[in-house]
C-alpha cells in the first residue's frame, strides 16, 4: 500500500486489522496519542485528506493512497502553525497530553464552528484545564506573557515545554521504540475472591512470540503496598506482585510477555486458571458485620481487625459532644455518600524497562520516581546503584499515579530476560485495575445555639478501601480537615476503613477530604435552614480564625502554621461576586433556579514526611540548569520552579535549563502530591538558587573589591557599585581556579500552613427531566503569592470541571458480583467542553508564612467544596435534600416527581 503522511510517500504493508493510529506511531509519530482506542476522546486525531479522524478507530488501510497529517505535519518548534502557536499562547493545555488532538481538530475550524463549541469540540476530552484555557486558544485569546530578568515571579511566563508540546514533540512516558522490545499483558481475575489452585501455562507457552509467563510461584513473595509515601509504614503491606488469592476481579493473576501485544495477549486468553470460588462482600457495612467474609487473614500484622475486614480505625474526641448536644437549641444528622470516581488521566499507566551498562532502568509514568526506585529496590534486592527510575512528561495524574502498578512487571520480566520489556495500560484496565478514589458514607451531626454558635460537631466515617489497603489509612486521617474547619469546643471523629472485595481505591485530587466536605458542607447548607440563618453567615460565625487551634482529630500540638485569614476574605469574595450576577435568568419555563456555596481547607503539604532536594549549577554555556525530582503532569511545578530560580537569580526563564524526575540526574524527591510539589520542592529550589547567587555575588565582590551588599544580579552579569561584570567573564575566572558555581538544598514538608476555597454555584434545575445547567460558577481561593497567575486560574478550573464530574456526571457502576459494567469513557462520562462553565477564579491577597516567595501550593484543594456547593444549589432550587453522589437527572427526576418534599435519598 502507498501512504503519504506528512508530505512524504512510502510504501508500507500494515497489519491485518491494524488500526491507523497504531500504524503511525510504529513510523515514529508519536504525537498521536492513545488515550481510549475507542474514538471517545480525539487525543488521537490526525487528518485523512485535510479532514479530523480519530485514527483509534480508523482502519490503516483506509489510508492507503491518501494524505494522512500529524500534529508534527502541520509545524515544528521552530515554525508553528497558527493554531499550535495560540494553544501555546493561550495557553491551552496542562499535561498536554490531549493537546495534539486538540490541535489537530480545532485547526479545521469555520468561524462558524468556532461559535459553536460544545458541539464543534464534542469528540475530544481535556481532564486538566477545564476547556476555558481551550477556548481561548481557540479564539485566539493570549496570556502568556514575558517577564523581566528577576521579575518572573507574578508573571504569566509559558510552561517551558510549551513549543514541544504544542508541535507533538514532547515525549510521553511510550513514545519511544527500543529495538528488540518485548511486550507484557495481563491475565485479569474474572472472580471477586477465589483461591488458585492451579495454572496451566502449556497452551500459552505454544502461542508463537510468547516468551514466558509468570505466576505467583515466579515472583519474589515480599508483602509492599502499592502507595507511595517517604514514610512507606503509614500504608499496609498487603500485596504481593503476583499472588494465589484474588480478591477484586480483575486482579493481576498471570503475566505473560511476548513479541508482540497481540501474543501477548492471545497468550493470555489460553492460561489455563483453575479457582477455588470463595465468598465475597462489597459492602464496608456488611464487611464489618460478624460473619462476613474475611479477606486478609488474622496473622496479618496490618489488620487492625481482620474479623471485621477493617484495616484502620480512628476515635478521637474533643471535649463532650453528649454536652454539646444537650445545650444546642438545634441538632441536625444526616449520612451522606460519594462514590468511587477514577482519575481518567488520558494517558494510562504503564513503564518501559531494560538493562544498560548492567543497570536496571526502568521510564514510567509515575508521580514519584524516587519512590519507585526504592520499592522495586526492595522488590528484586538490588542496590540503590543497580537501578535508574525516569519520567519524560507525565500524561496527568491527579493522584492516580502515585502508585507503583505497573514499574514492578516490566522490571521482574527485564531482569529475567535481559530483554527491554514494555507494559501499557488499556483503558479497560484504567477502570477495572487501577485505583480509583474511596468510596466513603459519613453521618454527620451537628448541634448549635439559635445564634448559630456550633456547640457539637460528630462525625462518622466508613471508607471502601477495597481489596488492599494501599491510600486507605491516610486518606481516613485526611478527612480531619473537613472537621477541622470550624470552631467547636465538642467535637467526635469515629472513622473506619473498610476491606471489601471490590478495587483497591486510592489516591485522587482533594485526598480524602473532598468526601467529608461534602458531607459537613452539606450538613452546615441544612443547619443553616432549620435555624433560619444565611448558609454563607453560618459560615463566617463559626469558621476558624488565626489564633484559634487547628483541632480535628486530637487538641495535641502539630506543625502546621495558621496566620492568615483567607477563609473569611474566600467567603466574602465569593458573597460579593454571587450578590453582583443575580439577575442570570432562568432557561425558560419549568426550571427552578437556587444558589449554593460551600468552603474548604486544605493543609499545604501532607503530614507524613516529604522531602526534595534542588540542584542548581550555572555551566559554562552561561544557562543556569536546574535539577530537581519533581514529575511534570500538568500541576505546572516545572514552571513555577523555573520562575522561582529565575526570580532569585536576577535573570529570565528562558536561561534556566530544566532537568527532572530522573532518580540518576536528580536529587530525592518524595512526589508531586498534595500541592507539595510547589510548597515542599519550590522551597529546595529557592534555597538552591539563592545559595548559587549568593556565591556568584561573593565572587564578583571579591573579584571587583566591592562590599558584597553593594552586588546584585543582572540576568548575565553582576553589577558591584558602579561596576558590572559578565557572567562569562566570572565563569572564566572561577573555572580557572577550579570554583563551580553551584549548590544543592533540601526542604522538608513541615512546618505546613493552610489554603482555603469557597465555590459559589448559581444553577438551574429542571422541574420534570432534572437536568441541572450551571448558570454561574465562582471560586475564590487562597494561593497566597501567587507564582503564575495563568496556571493558578488554570489549577481551579481544572479541579472544578472535575468536582463537576464527581458530582454530576460521573459514575462508577459495580454489579452485584463486584464487577465494573461501564469501564470506557463514554460510559462514565468525564464532562466534556459543553459540561463545563467558565468559573471566575477570585484570588485572595494574603501572604504565606513558610512556603515559596509566601505562596502556596492550591492545584489539590480546589475540587473539594464544588459537589456541596452544587448539591446546596440543587437543595435550594428544588426544596430536595440529595445526599448521594452523583446528581444525576434520573436520580432527581425520581425524587422531584414523587412529591417526596425534603425527604432524602
């Protein structure tokens, strides 16, 4: 067959049933992406004779004797297609994994399809921005701006892999060839709890390309967990790489490994299983009760109490809550329940591994390669330096890829065969495999006088951690914070984390917070109404202020720092902006339109110890390079730690070289999580660089003879009094005497300070169907000093669209016999451009105690007051209390046209 892509002929056979996205990225175009493989979310685009397919589902012979186009065909970094320079622009894109596709089909657009958006972009998903950064790439609307040598910080500069990006260049965790690489599948457990009793390899063993398959008897038998933290005794051990029980379906039960995915996975189908069927529960109510099946045995030392399937419990009390009842004027209770939710990152999960040098070396997509490397260090008993762990860009992650789920397969099969092994996630996988956010079903009962003063605040916990513990301790602490928020001499914190035979649920944006807040948020919408005050002046009277204890859990001393009143102006700012847009009408007649708000806080870095290093060195080409472990997934840490060094090194972005996420080029670096890759990182990049000009100003005072107070940076010089002095000119002087310039500093994630968010929604409701349209979104927060305000407005609108899923859109659905019947996107339903409003993004002005040039790290804690402030709304409108997740039309309707007034479901 004759192909023409890119302006070039070839001739070229493909597979039979090859798909045209396949085929281009074995010719090296790896800018077109696999995010679904099933035409659902358009990060595969690419032109067939000038028009957008999606070429997941496009055959490759279709092809045959036309013109196929690639986002690396219309421009290079060098030379940018007018649309690859307004997403740079804009910009439109975060982790950037969707943007090749974005490109690729908006590109194409008439004027008349640029008015017309929700339809015109309706094959093609963004989980990152939100779209508003989108649409305004589209339309052309810039906000990149320049910034002045030492004047980066406060200044809308550009991602530093934005030209890459934008032209398909920018490389992903697969998009790379090793020759003689071999490709690793899974065998998923159909059963929800069984015991293997035997495997037959035989048949899988004949299939041509098949190489091996591993069992459970061909893996080290160590207990790990999965979760990644410094501290890794804060999560359970209780998995093994391979193992005899399964306890969720779709369990790793056999890997096998293979010239190819296709034999891979043929090999796959004819393993022979045979399983000992045992009982399964799903429920944490049901796992708890006496009788039910036990799923951990009771010689595990992780179990607090394997009789009852639980992993954790936590009771903690402050002062009387009995007392604190019985002088309220007014109790409420109510239970509240969110359900599972998965990232739905675009870019699946899965590593490359191969031997070079006698070195294990393993590329994943990962939040935390440090980590990594020290479990599969443990794992296969190598030395530190017998094994590299890397990340190229990261195709988002929002907790999802704080995990090793995939890192531990490839190395296990490299080191058998001494081969280069790869393993990628299907999205069927996504779903069924990895680990999606906690179930949680809390009680929550608040008592108050009639002024609204809180006199007892309990609250009750039970979380579905799953099959294996993995984030299920830590994620049940987490939920402190929504108890933490407002002043209560009484209050009661009973929590519980639960073993079912369902997925292991982990981490995912807002941390086992954005249930509880759901929760309390909705509690206090609900108290406020039965003692006939203001849900926002509720609020201000009982939400806690600087000087009063942080007190959640326990009224012990902690590390974190309470100074500001952000809480307050978040509440206030939003009050305002609802106050200035009243007047939105509604859609027509037979909608009901009601207003909601809810509030948050959210600690600046996680209590288990988190720790990064930052090298900063300035080479002899006169480019500062910057070293620092943290992964770039769209959180925009890389260019937040570019302005940080360039501001203190009085110079511009553009001479900062960055390296990153490389455990061998790198210094330690916990993970980008919990908002600690700008506070925790951008504090070692701050003292590195400041170590670095304080030498270079030593220098030049000494070289110059000037006091070195009289010194200062000048982007590539020194100035010293009413001298100045080149950087070459220094570098030349110090290399001559053997002086580098350069320096390395670490910080650790105490002391910690708080961030804050209000969401304000005003939406309409319709009284018979129940669709919800938002008609105003607002969200004020709390970033402190903010390093780059276009990737702040960026970090909320992401995390709103997806609080927006979690409560709307988004459903997670397990039958009865534990198995997920909806894994693909457009079943679950990510909201698209059309679900999304644009939300006015309020910045309080307020100053940080201890983070980075006094900001804060706020890409975590925006999603979680969006689902009270939506379900406030919908209480509002309608008069109907729903306090399960999510708010579906069928789940309203139902409810709306029962008559059931303010009853709950």
């Amino acid at each position: 067959m004759t192909y023409i892509v890119n302006g070039k002929r070839f001739d070229e056979e493909p597979d039979p049933g090859q798909c045209l996205r396949t085929f281009l990225r074995s010719l090296g175009h790896y800018g077109v992406k696999k995010g679904c493989d099933a035409g659902d979310c358009g990060a595969c685009t690419v032109w067939l004779d000038g028009d957008p397919v999606h070429s997941c589902i496009t055959p490759a012979f279709r092809a045959d004797g036309r013109e196929v186009t690639t986002i690396e065909g219309i421009g290079s970094p060098g030379n940018l297609h007018p649309m690859q320079r307004q997403f740079r622009d804009a910009p439109g894109f975060q982790c950037g994994f969707c943007t090749a596709g974005m490109i690729m089909t908006s590109a194409t657009f008439t004027e008349a399809q640029k008015e017309d958006l929700p339809r015109a972009l309706k094959g093609n998903l963004c989980r990152c921005t939100g779209y508003r950064g989108i649409e305004d790439a589209v339309k052309g609307v810039a906000g990149v701006e320049t910034a002045a040598p030492g004047k980066a910080v406060g200044t809308s500069v550009g991602a530093p892999a934005a030209n890459d990006v934008v032209t398909g260049h920018a490389e992903f965790t697969m998009d790379t060839h090793i020759e003689g690489m071999l490709h690793l599948k899974v065998l998923h457990s159909p059963h929800a709890h069984a015991r293997i009793v035997s495997i037959d390899k035989t048949a899988a063993l004949a299939v041509p390309g098949v190489h091996r398959v591993y069992t459970w008897e061909d893996v080290p038998r160590k207990r790990f967990t999965t979760a990644i933290h410094t501290d890794h005794l804060v999560d359970p051990d209780d998995t093994f790489i391979l193992d005899n029980t399964v306890r969720f379906v779709g369990q790793r039960v056999v890997a096998v490994l293979a010239d190819t995915v296709g034999a891979a996975e043929e090999g796959c189908r004819r393993v022979v299983v045979e399983y000992e069927v045992m009982p399964a529960v799903f429920d944490p109510e049901e796992a708890m009760a006496e009788g039910a099946p036990q799923l951990h045995g009771a010689n595990d030392p992780f179990v607090r109490d394997p009789d009852h399937n639980i992993l954790l419990e936590i009771h903690s009390h402050i002062g009387d809550v009995d007392a604190g009842f019985a002088e309220a004027d007014v109790i409420h209770e109510g239970t509240y329940s969110s359900p599972r939710v998965q990232h739905a990152h675009l870019e699946t999960h899965g590593s490359i591994a191969w031997m070079e040098d006698g070195r294990l070396n393993v590329r994943t997509s990962s939040q935390s390669p440090s980590i990594g490397k020290v479990k599969l260090a443990y794992l296969f008993a190598l030395r530190p330096d017998q094994l590299r762990v890397f990340c190229k860009r990261v195709g988002g992650g929002f907790g999802g890829k704080q995990e090793v789920i995939s890192e531990d397969l490839v190395a296990l099969a490299t080191l058998d065969t001494g081969r280069p092994v790869c393993f990628e996630y299907t999205r069927e996988e996504e779903f069924t495999t990895a680990s999606p956010r906690h179930p949680m079903t809390l009680t929550v009962k608040l008592g108050a006088k009639a002024d609204g003063t809180l006199t007892a605040f309990q609250v009750r916990n039970v979380s579905n951690t799953g099959a294996y513990g993995n984030h299920g301790g830590e994620t049940l602490y987490a939920g402190g914070a929504a108890v933490m928020i407002y002043r209560c001499p009484n209050k009661k914190y009973d929590a519980f984390s639960v073993y079912t035979n369902t997925v292991p649920s982990g981490a995912l944006r807002g941390y086992g917070m954005t249930q509880p807040a759901f929760a309390v948020e909705s509690a206090m919408h609900e108290l406020a109404l039965a003692l006939h005050i203001d849900p926002l002046e509720l609020r201000r009277r009982n939400i806690v202020r600087p000087g009063d204890p942080l007190v959640a859990l326990d009224d012990g001393p902690d590390d974190v720092i309470f100074t500001e009143d952000g809480l307050a102006k978040c509440i206030d700012l939003v009050d305002a902006a609802m106050a200035r847009t009243s007047d939105d009408p509604p859609p027509g007649p037979g909608w009901l339109v009601g207003v909601g708000v809810a509030s948050s806080l959210h600690e600046t870095a996680p209590p288990t110890e988190h720790v990064s290093e930052a090298w900063v060195t300035l080479g002899n080409d006169l480019m500062y390079e910057l070293a620092v472990g943290t992964v770039e997934f769209g959180e925009g840490t890389s260019t937040a730690h570019v302005q940080i060094a360039a501001n203190q090194l009085g110079t511009t972005p553009s001479r900062v070289r960055l390296v990153q996420s490389d455990t061998d080029r790198t210094g330690f670096d916990t993970g980008a999580f919990a908002s600690a890759g700008l506070f925790v990182a951008g504090n070692a990049v701050l003292r590195a660089a400041n170590a670095v000009r304080d030498r270079i100003l030593e220098f030049a005072a000494a070289h110059t003879g000037v006091h070195v107070v009289l010194c200062s940076m000048d982007d590539d010089g020194v100035v010293c009094g009413d001298q100045r002095v080149s950087l070459a000119e220094l570098v030349a002087l110090a290399r001559a005497r053997g002086i580098r310039f350069t320096a390395a500093r670490k910080a650790y994630g105490s002391p910690r300070s708080v961030t804050s968010n209000t969401q304000g929604f005003r939406i309409a409701v319709h009284g018979v169907t129940g669709e919800i349209r938002i008609l105003y979104s607002v969200q004020a927060t709390d970033a402190a000093v903010v390093i780059n305000p276009a990737q702040v407005r960026g970090q909320v609108e992401g995390g709103v669209a997806q609080g927006i899923g979690f409560a709307l859109t988004e459903n997670y659905h397990v039958d009865a016999n534990g198995v997920m019947v909806n894994p693909n996107l457009r079943n679950y339903r990510i909201p698209t451009y059309a679900d999304i409003p644009r939300t006015d993004v309020l910045l309080v002005d307020s100053a940080d105690s201890v983070g980075p040039m006094r900001s804060k790290g706020m890409a975590e804690c925006c999603i979680n007051p969006v689902a009270p402030a939506l379900a406030n709304a919908l209480h509002d409108a309608t008069g109907v209390r729903y306090r399960t997740l999510p708010l579906t039309p069928e789940r309203i309707y139902g409810r709306l046209n029962a008559n059931q007034s303010l009853s709950t479901f």
